[in-house]
C-alpha cells in the first residue's frame, strides 16, 4: 500500500524494508497530534492567567507539540516524492476515504448514544460531507487535496533545475505561508496573506528536498533551535505580560517559528536507526496504524477528559502533571482501536 499522508501500509515483511527513522518521526507526529489536543482543545490552558513555573513549561512544550501535522506532510513529500500519475497511485486513496467514513459512522454513534446528541440522516450526510463528524477530520479534506495535487507537485518539483532554485521556491512559499501569521495580526496587514492557508505545500516540498538531498545538521544545533524557538513565548510573555492569558507571538506551528521547530525535529530524528527489535517493532506498528489512531482518538479525548477534569481538575498550573496520564491514555486506547480495525479489515480485505 501506498505511504501517503500517514502510514497506510504494511505485512509480515514489510517492517524489515522500512526506514525506522520515519517511522520514528510519525510515531512522534501522532503523539504529538494527540498530546497538542491537551492544551488546545481539551483544557484551560488558553483561557488561563499566565503565571509560575507549571505555566511556563507548559508553554515551553505547546510549540513543539503543534508540529505533529506539518510532520506528517513532511513526510507525505519525503515519501512521495517519486509517486506518478497512475491508477495505482489513485488506488492508495481507497484506505483513507475508507477509515474516515468507517471512524465517522462510529463517531457519529458515539455522539449520538453517549453523548445524547440529536442527529438526524441529514446530519449525519451532512458532518461526513463536511468532514466534522469526527471534530479532527479536516485533515483529511486537506489530505485528499494533497493526494489528488501530489504526482503534478512531483513533475513541478523534478523540472526545477537546480538545488539552488529549489530552495528559492521554499524561500517563497515560507514568506507566502508564514510570514503572514506573523505580521498580519491584531489589525494590522503588513504582508500579503492570500496563501496562507497553503502552508501544506510549504511542507511538501521541504519534505520533497529532505529526501533529495538528505541534509544532515549539527545535532545540537537543532536542538539549540527547538529549545530557543519553544522559549520565546513563555519568556516574552513573563518578561512583558503581567496578569495576563499567554499571547502567542510566536504564532501557529506553520509560522515563522513553527515552520523551522517542525522542520528542525524532523532533521533530528529522520535518519536515526534503533538496532533493538522491540522498539522497531512497536513504532513500525504505531506508523502503520498512525492514521487509524488519528481517526479515532477524538472517542478517547470524549471519554477521557470529562472524567478528569470533573475528578482531578483543580487549575490549568496543577492539572497540566496529568498530561503525563492522560495522553498515554488516549494514545494507548486510540492504538488498541487501531490495531482491533486493521485486523479485522485484513481479513476482509487487504486494500482496506
């Protein structure tokens, strides 16, 4: 099966061909996708007055938790870089479109007899069309953009002639998709912000580079940008900002900041090689099931939080220690779930 957005691939011997440094770089992409949700989904971290060291931390770590989606399109150039026009090509859209309306009909179950929400067919059709009945599921209209742009961004990307003139499209896609989140705010529209929202080709072609040219950086100097890039909101905001909720200056995971700790944690990690079986052995399989497990752990989010926060929340500085519990939770629950719908699907079919 084709790697698309996530892994969607797999076999008896298929682990022994993969690259486990990808594999490393997706298990820490869903991860992060679902330890993100903590803090800006799930609890008050937001709505919070920005004071003492838990606050701290906890900003010090959201920057870097927000990376999981432009990870994942990453490696959708990384590993499609070579993908053409075909009719297998558009058959590695069969696995996808099929977990989302399977996790959707599911989902819409959920909301409806656990949740007592009041849907009709209509809206049923209606969120599934729409990509909302699962609350994350605007990945997916992205990713099926992406899926259907992909062989023609590959003919665009392999005509460029040079590396130097590749880099200068990245230039220009990083000042059309970032610098906006940076300078156009609070009023003010400093720089054109049309293609903003076209971050996703930003990513693709870094990803595309990357897996041309297989840059490799000074470990600790891609450390040194992660750590320094994490600490400029909390340090802005306790030098600057008394009594106040924690203003985001240094912008969205696709911005001027975020685009380089995506891409810097990706550096890092991507050509990393772990001898020891097990741990190949569990990240290939959380890779494999990294788009089940995005599918469906907004059911662990539903389930999960409300206990807690109804039992063990007292204020967003002493709630933020059950990260550390919670998140193992959704992520463990989310990959049982995974792993239960991919067996079953194999049995059935091995192109589901």
């Amino acid at each position: 099966m084709n790697d698309n957005i996530l892994q969607t691939g797999g076999g008896k011997n298929h682990a022994k061909e993969r690259i486990i440094g990808l594999d490393f770089v997706r298990t820490a992409a869903i991860f992060f996708v679902i330890g993100g949700h903590f803090f800006t989904l799930h609890t008050a971290f937001r709505h919070t007055v920005f004071q003492g060291w838990p606050m701290f931390i906890q900003a010090a770590v959201i920057p870097l938790l927000t990376t999981g989606v432009p990870l994942f399109i990453m490696l959708t150039g990384y590993l499609n870089a070579n993908k053409t026009l075909s009719k297998r090509y558009y058959r590695g859209c069969i696995r996808v479109l099929f977990a989302y309306l399977l996790f959707s009909v599911i989902t819409l179950l959920f909301k409806q007899y656990y949740l007592g929400e009041t849907l009709t067919w209509r809206n049923w059709i209606g969120q599934i069309l729409r990509f909302n009945a699962i609350p994350y599921g605007w990945y997916i209209e992205m990713w099926i953009g992406l899926f259907l742009l992909t062989p023609f961004l590959n003919y665009l990307y392999k005509n460029i002639p040079t590396q130097k003139q590749k880099r200068i499209l990245i230039a220009t896609l990083f000042i059309l998709t970032a610098l906006p989140n940076l300078f156009n705010r609070y009023g003010l529209h400093l720089v054109p912000g049309f293609w903003e929202k076209c971050y996703p080709l930003t990513f693709f072609f870094i990803g595309s580079y990357i897996h041309e040219y297989k840059p490799c950086m000074n470990k600790w100097a891609l450390v040194t940008v992660i750590a320094v890039f994490c600490l400029i909101n909390p340090l802005f905001n306790t030098i600057f900002i008394k009594n106040h909720t924690l203003i985001q200056i240094a912008g969205d995971s696709y911005g001027v900041f975020g685009t380089p700790i995506a891409v810097a944690f990706f550096l890092l990690i991507y050509q990393v090689n772990f001898q020891h079986s097990l741990i190949r052995k569990m990240m290939t399989k959380v890779s494999i099931l990294s788009l089940d497990m995005y599918l469906c752990c907004y059911l662990f989010d539903a389930l999960v939080y409300p206990y807690f926060k109804e039992h063990c929340f007292v204020n967003q500085s002493q709630f933020g220690k059950y990260f550390f519990l919670i998140v193992p939770m959704v992520f463990m629950g989310s990959f049982l779930t995974a792993w239960i719908k991919d067996s079953i699907c194999k049995r059935i079919s091995p192109q589901l």
